[in-house]
C-alpha cells in the first residue's frame, strides 16, 4: 500500500512558464517532506523540504505547499526551464524516522523549449 | 565538502552468488541510508546505519545486510542473489538529526544474470 502517491507519471510544460508537480500522503504521522530530482544514471538532488508545521517553503524558483487537511503537497517551478526536465520524487518521514524517506514514483517533467 | 561516493558503480553477477557494495558519507555525516531503486517499484528503503548501530530496517528479506564502520563508511551485502536483485542501489548520508535531508551518492547499477 503505497504511503505516498504521484499520481502523474509523467508533465510537459513550455519553457518560461510555471510547473506544478503533486504528491499525495496518507500517512498523519508524516511531518518533514522532501521533493528530490533525479537525471538518469545519477543519484536524486535534493531540492527543497517543508515541515509540517508550515504550509509553504520557498527557495528561488522552487517553492513547496503542504496542505495537511488535504495531505497534499505540491512543487512549483517557476519560471521552467529546460534544465528542470528531470524526474521529481515526493519523500515523507516521520519524526521517529529519520533515516527512512518513504517516496513516491515520481513525476518525469520535460520542459520544452 | 566531497559528496557521497558509492564503488563500484557497475557490477555484473550470477544468480546464486553473493555482492557488497560500498558507501561513503560526507564528512561529518554520521547516518547512511540505503535505498534500491527498479522501475516498477521506485525507491524503496532498505536500512539505516547511524553511528554503526542499525537503527531502521525496511521490509527486504535477510539476505540483504549491512554495516557501519567507525568511520561511517557502510557496506551493504546481498547473498544468494537472484534475478529480481537487478536494481539501482543507493546510498543517502545525513546528520543523523531529526528532519535532516540526506544526500544521495550515483548509486551501484546491479545487473544479476
């Protein structure tokens, strides 16, 4: 049973405009998401985080919304560029956990120029 | 700071023999998760070693093993490999600390024949 959900295996998107990557969790005791991307023959980057005891995060042209009633998270990219075409894995831990990230399958986004 | 180095990063073995892989963290990370990645299931943990203790398992057979040395360098071992072995196989390292990221190395690419 999976824990968390990227439920779009794959987004495409034009080059300059906004990309809107979604996870789903079902787990409450989740509380530290990640978002990590991953280009092909090469470990994930870890991108950006978010704690649950706020509802967004923002660095550069990544920012992260949690929304905990929904448990949804979501990972804006803006502006897009084509060096953002990757595949983007959700993670989630729970406190009592921290060497274990439970991801999703991820999303592979290309950005087109 | 140097990043995470996995060796080596290609290896091909026959069903029914046995792997170890290698792992070091960076500098000062006292935590080493390992994760293996295939297609159809993503990325999933295996186990985490945090000042050579094992501190979190996931559900993977006893085949698969590991260990942390003082240095927190950590190896994991799978024995009597089978086919469905063949996977991507990474190693993330941490503080160790309550809602830290951890850092992936480029991962072990194990074929099983």
């Amino acid at each position: 049973d999976q824990q968390v959900k990227q439920n779009s295996p794959s987004l495409s998107v034009q080059e300059g405009r906004i990309s809107i990557l979604n996870c789903d969790y079902t787990n409450s005791m989740f509380d530290y998401f990640l978002w990590y991307k991953k280009y092909p023959a090469e470990g994930p980057t870890f991108l950006i985080s978010i704690s649950s005891i706020k509802d967004k995060n923002e660095d550069g042209r990544f920012t992260v919304f949690l929304n905990k009633s929904a448990k949804h998270l979501s990972l804006h990219i803006v502006p897009s560029q084509p060096g953002d075409s990757a595949v983007y894995f959700c993670a989630a831990s729970d406190g009592g956990s921290q060497g274990n990230l439970i991801f999703g399958k991820g999303t592979k986004l290309s950005v087109k120029p | 700071k140097a990043g995470v180095t996995q060796t080596p990063r290609y290896l091909i073995k026959t069903r029914g023999q046995q792997v170890t892989l290698s792992c070091s963290p960076i500098s000062g990370h006292r935590s080493v998760s390992w994760y293996q990645q295939t297609p159809g299931q993503g990325l999933q943990f295996l186990f985490e070693y945090f000042s050579e203790t094992q501190r979190n398992k996931g559900n993977f057979p006893g085949r698969f093993s590991g260990r942390q040395f003082s240095n927190s360098r950590s190896e994991m071992n799978v024995s009597t490999l089978e086919l469905g072995d063949s996977a991507l196989y990474l190693c993330a390292s941490s503080s160790g600390l309550a809602m830290g990221e951890q850092y992936f190395g480029p991962g072990t690419r194990l074929t099983v024949t």
